[in-house]
C-alpha cells in the first residue's frame, strides 16, 4: 500500500482553481498586444513603430506563449484523465471483491478481532 488517496471533490477544486489561474494569466498576456493604441498616443509614435511593436507582441502571443498555455491545459487535462482513471480502477477493485465475497461462503466473523485482541477472539494462550 502507498498511501495513495485521491478525494475527487478536492482535486476536482484544485484543477478548477489551476483553470481559472491559467486563464487569467493567459487574459493579462493579451493585455499588451491589443492596447498599442492606447502607448503609440501616450508615447507620441508613429505608426511604423507602433505596428512594429504590436507585431512584434502578438508574434510572441502566438507562438512561445500560445505553446505555454496549450501544454499548461494538457497537464489538467491528463491529470484529471488520470485521476479519473485511478478513481475508476478503485472502483472496480472495489466491485469485483464485493463479488466475490458475494458468491463465496465468506464469514467476516472469523477475521473479527475478539476480547484477547487474536483474530478470532480465541485465547490462544500458549506461551513459556
């Protein structure tokens, strides 16, 4: 046993929380690329070096950035695949001992602990 437990409702929060996070640094990132405008009349540019500084933003939007965020929404999509899928085998285990104990002669009773503290509750006694 690893100690290994995943509890759906808090990982379901913690990569809802990640999602939101990923999408609102991906929002500030566009920021700077669609408010040239607004810098070209603040800073008195030309049009040249305006367009060349937007291109330049949105060259590096869409491609290093683009990238970043695609791989940032995999990892939650392949941690939540695969957390759905150690879920899902849980439950099959889970499924195929009831099964199994179903359609078996099973007596949980004798595995019960008794007063002595043996499997069984016998004295076992013995000893020097």
């Amino acid at each position: 046993m690893t100690g290994w437990r995943i509890e759906p409702a808090g990982l379901n929060r913690i990569l809802t929380e990640a999602d939101t996070a990923v999408k609102a640094v991906n929002t500030a990132l566009q920021g700077p690329a669609e408010s040239v405008g607004e810098v070209q009349a603040a800073g008195g540019y030309d049009g040249i070096v305006a367009g060349a500084y937007s291109g330049f933003l949105q060259e590096i939007y869409d491609g290093a950035i683009t990238r970043m965020f695609e791989r940032y929404g995999a990892a939650l999509e392949g941690t939540a695949n695969a957390a759905n899928t150690y879920l899902a085998g849980d439950e099959e285990i889970a499924s195929t001992i009831a099964t199994g104990i179903a359609a078996s002669d099973f007596d949980a009773a004798i595995y019960s602990q008794g007063q002595s503290g043996t499997p069984g509750g016998g004295g076992g006694g013995g000893g020097m």
